[in-house]
C-alpha cells in the first residue's frame, strides 16, 4: 500500500503491539550517492521518526477506529 498526498496525515498501528499507533507526517526521499530510496516520515508521541517505505508497511499497518 503506497501513502499519497491525501493520506499524508493518516494513522496506522503497529503490527505486533497494537497499543502502538502512529501518525505518518510525509512521504519523502532517502538520497545517499546515486542511491534513492522512499521514505516515510511519522510521528509517535513528540517523536519523529523515518524508515524505508518497505520497512514501514512491514512493522504497521492502516489503523482502524472501531
């Protein structure tokens, strides 16, 4: 699942503790050389956090209020 503008400010919770939900600030680019790799930007409590797209879809998945 790809994150567009739209669902820039989305909240997704994490798969093994679902006590853990965090907010997804931005998409962005990590750039080393002629390296590029997709990142996502989130936030948890104060903290700010970036991991690889993949890496992100991984460990969350969307949140669903019930």
């Amino acid at each position: 699942m790809e994150i567009t503008a739209t669902q820039s400010t989305s909240r997704f919770v994490n798969r093994t503790n679902p006590g853990v939900v965090v907010t997804v600030l931005h998409v962005g680019q990590y750039r080393l050389a002629e390296l590029k790799a997709p990142v996502i930007i989130y936030q948890r409590g104060s903290n700010i956090y970036v991991r690889l797209t993949s890496e992100f879809h991984t460990k969350f998945k969307p949140y669903e209020e019930s």
